[in-house]
C-alpha cells in the first residue's frame, strides 16, 4: 500500500522525464520518422481543420498559443497564414528544429517557451485568442485539469483545437477490425523497412511511459466534450478518421472500411 502511493507520487515527474528523453532524441527527424503526419491524407486533415480554425477566429492576426508544439507542425502554417504564435513545449532539442525553421519575415510574430504545458498555465496569466495543440494530451499524466485549465485562457469567443489524439472507443465490428489490424500491420511493416533504408533508427522501445493515456486506449473524445461543455465552451466539430503511416491506407481504412483510431476537436468559448 504504501509503495503504491510512493510511485503514484512520483509517475507525473517520470512522465514529464521520459518526453523530455524521447524527444531528445526524436527532434531532428522528427517529422521523417512520423509520415502519419505529413502523408497526403493527413496533410489535407490539417488543412481543413487549419481553415475552419480560421473561419471561426474570424481575423489574420490572432494571438495563439501551440501547446507541445514539438517541430513546429501547427505553428509553422499558423505562422503562414498570419497569425502570432507561442509554441511552448518541454523539450529543447524539438524547440531548437523549430525554431530553425521559422522563416525571417515571421520572426517577430513568434516566440517559443521552454517549459512543461502544466507548469505553463500555472503562471502565465495571458489570454489568447485560440490555443491549439497536435498530439500532445495523450502525453499528459492529468489531461482532464489541463483542458479545464486551457479553457481559462481563451478570451471569449476565443478557439480551442484539439488535433490528431489517439481515438479511445468501443470496437463496434470484430470483423472490421480484424481488417483494420491486417492493415495496420501491413502499413507498419512496410514503415520500418522504409525506414531501415532511410537509415533512420526508431525508437519504439525508448516509449514506455510518456505516450501515457494510450495506456487507457487513447483520449475518449465523449469525456473531452463534457469537460469543454462544463467549461463553458461550445463544440463547433469533431472529427474521426483512421491514421495510417501512408496516405493510402488511411484513406483506404477511413473511406472504404470506416475504422477510426485518431480524432480532432474544435470548440469555442461562448
Ligand atoms: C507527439 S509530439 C507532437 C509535436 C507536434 N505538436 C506535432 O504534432 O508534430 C508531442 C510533443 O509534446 C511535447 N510534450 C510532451 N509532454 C509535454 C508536456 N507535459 N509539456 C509540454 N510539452 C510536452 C513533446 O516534447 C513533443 O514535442
């Protein structure tokens, strides 16, 4: 019993160690070793989900802040289209990638923070006009206080998007999802030959505690809305879709077998 409490007391601290360890060593190829975020099905995800932000921000210059910002995969094209952007994440090898690639001319729209999300909204007292976030709350040892507290610093009418978490739900067909993990397995394999060619290592095995919520199937989108509604905020779209590393299987998987493992999320402070 009191070994339990003891490494209960100390798992939010190991969490926050073990990404500080794995995107150490993820940053510079980051983007390379996940083509789940760059292949063309995910690319026109992003960009669908970036233009129905900007509808409902409404105006060019908003202030946003892009939480486990990693790389820059949000800021980056926020930063395209006009926006101001403060990423903070808790790594400095992915702030450092970033961070190269900002062009000049963005320069003075962007700023980056070196800290942990949890640490961050305890003392930052701004408010912005939206705050977005890609893959970054199944890190997290306690998601369900960040997002209550994430809504505290949206100015009203200001956004909140959700992007590529891993889906947690019920299986609704055992067949569909006999084909779905035949895919899965297909796709992943040709993943890590491709990346034994590239010469470009993997570190599956460094993943133990820091992809944290998959330990309970993911985020459970349900559970995301009844906080954001509690909060205050109303859902403007949810969306369900299947990831694959490769473009094709995803759309094959999304579009033609109707299995889902991954979801986005934008909401609006009334
Ligand atoms: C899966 S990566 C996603 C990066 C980027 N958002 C993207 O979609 O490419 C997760 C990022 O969250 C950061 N991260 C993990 N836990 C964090 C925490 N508690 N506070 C701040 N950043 C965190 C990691 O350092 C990493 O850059």
């Amino acid at each position: 019993m009191t070994l339990d409490v003891a490494i209960d007391q100390d798992l939010p601290e190991k969490i926050l160690a073990e990404n500080r360890r794995v995107h150490a060593l993820e940053s510079g190829l980051y983007l390379q070793r996940h083509p789940e975020q760059t292949n063309f099905f995910q690319t026109n995800v992003l960009r669908s989900a970036l233009d129905r932000l900007d509808t409902e921000l409404g105006k060019p210059q908003s202030e946003i802040l892009d939480l486990g910002c990693g790389t820059g995969y949000l800021t980056l094209p926020l930063l395209a289209r006009g926006h101001r952007i403060t990423g903070v994440d808790l790594s400095k090898q992915m702030l450092e990638v970033l961070q190269q690639q900002i062009p000049r001319s963005a320069k003075s729209r962007s700023a980056c923070i070196e800290m942990g999300v949890e640490a961050f909204l305890e003392t930052d007292s701004k408010t912005v006009n939206a705050v977005v976030m890609s893959a970054l709350l199944h890190h997290l040892y306690d998601y369900e206080s960040t997002v209550r507290k994430i809504c505290g610093k949206l100015t009203s009418g200001g956004c909140l998007l959700i992007f590529f978490e891993p889906l947690k739900q019920k299986i609704a067909s055992s067949l569909r999802f006999k084909l779905h993990t035949l895919l899965a397995r297909m796709d992943e394999s040709f993943y890590k030959r491709v990346m034994r060619l590239k010469n470009i290592p993997l570190f599956a095995e460094d993943y133990e505690l820091s992809d944290y919520q998959r330990r309970f199937g993911g985020i459970d989108p349900n559970r995301l809305i009844e906080i954001l509604r509690s909060m205050g905020m109303e859902i403007i779209d949810t969306q369900k879709y299947c990831s694959r590393r490769y473009g094709l299987p995803a759309c094959f998987a999304t579009h033609l077998l109707g299995t889902q493992n991954t979801f986005n999320l934008l909401a609006k402070k009334k």
